[in-house]
C-alpha cells in the first residue's frame, strides 16, 4: 500500500527541495506518529512536522452524558471521574496537543464546582498526554493566535 491518494502531494525534500519524494512508512516517537518520507533526487529522509497541533474548546466543560456526568453534582471528585472515564473509554491519546479550554464560565455554580471542575479536567488532559496550556473563563485567543 504505497499508493497516493490523488490530490494530495507528498511535500517537497527540505533538502535538495526537489517534489519527488516517497513515503516510507510511520515511525512514531514520543509526541506523535510521523510520516517518514525519502527524497528520490538525494534519498534524504525526513519526517512531516506534525508538532502544532492545537485543540481549542469553547465550553463550560460541564459533560453530561450517561456515562460521565460532571454536571450534576454539587463538587466534581477528580478520582471518581476518571476512573469513570478511564473505565468507558474515554482518554484518547492527545500526545503532543496543545489544549486550550477557554470561556468556561462558572454560571449557576459556586467556585468551589468550578475549581474542582478545573481539577478534573486538568488530570484528564494530563492522563491524555496532551499538554493544557490554559483554561480560563476568559476566551482570550491571542496567546497562540499568532
Ligand atoms: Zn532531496
């Protein structure tokens, strides 16, 4: 299966800048699974860099789903929940993403929910390996909108 879809171009060697380069093969390191490819001209190897990956979510951050009800309660336990959502499957692999959990607004609720919501959420994106770089009631977009 070493066939392109049409459409999408293998990019350009870093090196010799030629547009013939081949993939081969996935290699995966600690953050991220990487296309490998090999320039046919000078037959250097390298990788796509998929290192920006950004996820932002504009939320209350309050689930509430059967399985994982973070709403309902009058305090969220950090332990209960993720055990809950270790056990239903709910812990993608987020290596190597930057989460940003922005306008999460404490509206109906005191601030001992919203922090320990916060906490939850903090261990969540920690056990995802995704690193959480804000969350934030604020829906401030400037420090990674470039
Ligand atoms: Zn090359």
């Amino acid at each position: 299966m070493s066939t392109t879809p049409a459409g999408q171009e293998n990019p350009v060697c870093p090196a010799c800048g030629c547009k013939f380069t081949a993939k081969k093969g996935k290699r995966r390191n600690r953050l991220q699974l990487l296309q490998v490819y090999r320039c046919t001209e000078c037959l250097h190897r390298f990788t796509t860099n998929a290192g920006n990956n950004v996820l932002v979510i504009f939320s209350d951050m309050r689930q509430d789903t059967l399985t994982l009800n973070l709403e309902h309660p009058r305090m969220v336990s950090t332990s209960l929940a993720m055990s809950k959502a270790e056990r239903e499957h709910l812990l993608p692999d987020l290596h190597g993403v930057a989460v940003y959990a922005l306008g999460v607004d404490g509206a109906g609720k005191d601030i001992a929910y919203w922090q320990t919501l916060r906490d939850f959420w903090t261990a969540y994106f920690k056990k995802t390996g995704a690193d959480l770089e804000s969350y934030s009631v604020l829906r401030d977009i400037s420090t990674f909108a470039r």
